[in-house]
C-alpha cells in the first residue's frame, strides 16, 4: 500500500522515561509542546509518572525496581496502538533500558514513518555505573536503529558520525535545546565581604564521579576564595578542603538553583563515553546567564566561546587559573554571564532549532524528500 502522507494525522513521540530524564524534556518534550503551540497535532507518550519513578525506581528496593520496569514496558506496549495512526512517529532514545529494541521494531512494522535521538555515545559503557544490570544494555541499539528509521537524530557530530557509519539515513545534528523562557534574565546581587562564591554543577548520581578530577583544583581555589561548591543531582559529592553543599534535584526548583550559582563548571575525563556527551550541563549554565568553566572534551569545545563565555581548562593548573580568575572579578563573571545567555539564546534554543526539527519530521512522514545534512548545513551531494 502507497505510503500517503496526512498532515492531519499527530506527531507521535515515544519517550522510553519520564520528565525527570532531561534527554526527554529537552530533546523530546520542549519541541512537542512547540508544534502544539504552532498549530500541530502531537501525542506524547510516557511509560510513567515522574512521582512513580521516584518512588519505585529511585528511592525502591530491587522488588519494586522490577514491577517499574514490567510497567513501563507494558505502558510503552499499550502506547503502541497509537502509532499505525501516526502522521510520523519520533523515538526518543532507548524506549526500554535493557535488551535489543523489540518495541521499536514493532513500532517500525506498525508505521515505517520512523525518526530516532541519540544524544550520547550509547555504543560505550557509561564511566561511573556500577550497576550489573549495565551489561544488559543494548550497545548496537544506535546501529539496529539505523536499519528501522528513515531520519536519525544527533546530539553532536560524533553521534552523526556513528549513525552515518552505521547505515544511518537523513541524519542530521539537533544539539540539546534549551526554553529560554524557563530561565528569565536575573541580575545576581552583589557579593557581601566573605559571603562564599558558589560554583555549580548539575547533573545526574552517574556522573558526579567526573567531579573528581577538578576536586584539587577546587579546594586550592578555596584557599583563597570563599567558595562553596553546589552539586545539584540525586547522588552525593564529598572533597577534602572543599566546602560542599549535596542538593537533590527537582524539576521545579531548577531554575531557582541554576541562578543561584555564580560559575558553573562542567568537568570531563576525555573518554570514548564523554566525547559523546552533548555539553548539557554547560547549556543549562549559560542559559541561566552565568560563566562556565569545561573540559576541552567533545561538544563542549563548540559551545564556549573561550575567554569570551566562559573558559576551557585541559589541566589542573588551568582549572586552578580561571576559578580564580572569575572568583577574583565580580564584573568578569557578569559580563560573560550576559554573552553565554546571548550564545545559548542565538544558537541553542528551542525557537533555534524547532523549524529543522519540523522539517525532520516531515521528512519521515514522506512530506518532503530526506536530505542529509552535516553539522546542521545540506552535503555538498544535496
């Protein structure tokens, strides 16, 4: 049967984890909620609520991780129906943790009008994972993906590279968006004699370990400087000489703790794994209008600007060098505060980057011809 496109027909996503997962609600969520405000019909499609994930996943035993994870596989199973009906179907990461993407080949076999995100190298094992359920992780998804999907989805160059490599059609790089709207221009008020300094970090337990390589660095700045680090996640970090302050993370207080940060900082070990990361830490910071300070590790040398939005440091001494640098100069830190806003405002937002996303979209729904695309600009075969 002839594959006939419906513009009134929805976008369907399938999102393999709650908005918890920033991977969902900044490569999935953001842009649905985008095309709905812009007249598009989309479903959205969960395999749980974010306070069931907490209580089941993260705060549960092992019996209670295992009756999630049979949920969640049935939900995604149910959600399914949804998708002969599609006007394109959007896949977002992994729709189930562990073994070969059996959901998304029946996805596949129900509508051919598949795209697909990767936003990490998910063919390497994560860095600071100790869990033993990791080995049952698919690591060829990204490949398998490929053979299904008529358009595929990058967080950076490196995942195109990989998707290309491995059969990958109409791949294009969609870097991780930021709603600007979400974190509001503030002005950060002027420091008290002794009041601490605070650098920031936000992420996720699994990688707080990367923290470990700036530790030194940090407790020697705060020898001199009154700073206080704030490790915004679900884990806990500890250094000595170093004044740490662990926060749980929350979607709603986000904002909130993003601003209250005065550097951010985004540490890397260079890596298989990390060259892959989409340098989301780092967008989050400058959004929230502050300095940063990276690893020179894969995406994170695209997007600062060094000397002007922040700094990258390859060494300890470098690490040590530029906190000082911005802990010492009030003005320093709040006028790259204002160009890293305007870099992530220019190139990274989600009004930035809706209209090639709409654009994929069509595309897997037979709308308009798959083009290939690199680094966000046509081939010179197109």
């Amino acid at each position: 049967m002839r594959d006939v496109p419906n513009p009134q027909k929805p976008w369907v996503f399938l999102c393999g984890d709650t908005l918890r997962n920033a991977g969902i609600r900044h490569r999935a969520w953001l842009f649905a909620r985008a095309l709905e405000t812009a007249g598009e019909s989309c479903r959205v499609c969960f395999p749980a609520e974010p306070e069931e994930r907490i209580r089941l996943w993260e705060q549960g035993n092992r019996f209670d991780k295992a009756v999630y994870l049979a949920r969640c596989w049935l939900r995604l199973l149910l959600a399914l129906r949804h998708v002969p009906g599609a006007r394109a179907v959007f896949i977002r990461g992994r729709m189930f943790p562990y073994g070969p993407p059996l959901l998304e080949w029946l996805a596949g076999l129900l509508n051919p009008r598949i795209m697909f995100d990767v936003d990490d190298a998910v063919w390497e094992p994560p860095a600071f994972v100790s869990s033993p359920f990791v080995r049952f992780q698919d690591r060829k998804w990204a490949a398998r993906m490929c053979r299904i999907s008529r358009v595929a989805i990058a967080g950076n160059r490196l995942i195109a590279a990989y998707l290309r490599d491995h059969g990958g059609r109409g791949v294009r790089v969609i870097p991780t968006c930021v709603d600007m709207e979400r974190f509001p221009v503030r002005e950060r008020p002027t420091k008290k004699p002794g009041e601490p300094i605070i650098v920031g970090w936000i992420g996720s337990r699994d990688n707080l370990g990367y923290l470990r390589s700036v530790g030194d660095a940090l407790a020697r700045t705060a020898q001199r400087y009154p700073i206080r680090l704030l490790a915004v996640s679900n884990g806990h970090f500890e250094w000595p000489g170093l004044e740490v302050e662990n926060r749980p993370w929350s979607l709603e207080r986000e904002p909130d703790d993003l601003h209250e940060m005065d550097i951010g900082i985004m540490p890397l070990d260079d890596t298989p794994r990390a060259r892959g990361k989409c340098a989301f830490k780092a967008l989050l910071c400058m959004a929230a209008g502050m300095p940063v300070i990276l690893s020179p590790v894969g995406m994170n040398r695209e997007v600062v600007e060094h000397g002007q939005s922040g700094f990258l440091a390859a060494t300890p001494e470098e690490w040590e060098r530029y906190l000082e640098m911005l802990c010492g100069d009030a003005e320093l830190r709040a006028e790259m505060g204002r160009r890293a806003r305007d870099r992530i405002e220019r190139d990274y937002s989600i009004h930035a980057h809706l209209p090639r996303f709409h654009e994929a979209l069509r595309e897997t729904a037979g709308e308009l011809p798959v083009k290939e695309e690199w680094d966000g600009l046509a081939s010179p075969a197109q």
